[in-house]
C-alpha cells in the first residue's frame, strides 16, 4: 500500500499544473501497479541496504 503525506500534497499543490498533472498520474500508476517499468525510484533514509 502506498499513500502519501499531507506535505506532499502541500508540495504538490505548489507546482505549476503540468508537473502536478504528471505527478499525479504516477502516483496513480504506483497505486496500481508498483512494479511498472516506468517507475523508477530508489530507497531514501536509514533503513537502506
């Protein structure tokens, strides 16, 4: 499961429309399905291996 933060979308909202339009469509796309190849994303913080 995958949700995001009330910052973020504070963030969000702070872009100009096409980058929000963007951003949003790949957080649906994550929702859906995490593994798609056009996903690219890496681990951040502490826990990293």
């Amino acid at each position: 499961m995958h949700k995001a933060t009330k910052r973020f979308w504070s963030s969000l909202s702070a872009l100009p429309k096409p980058v929000q339009d963007i951003a949003k469509k790949n957080f649906k796309l994550l929702k859906t399905n995490p593994k798609h190849p056009s996903l690219h994303f890496k681990m951040v913080g502490k826990n990293r291996a």
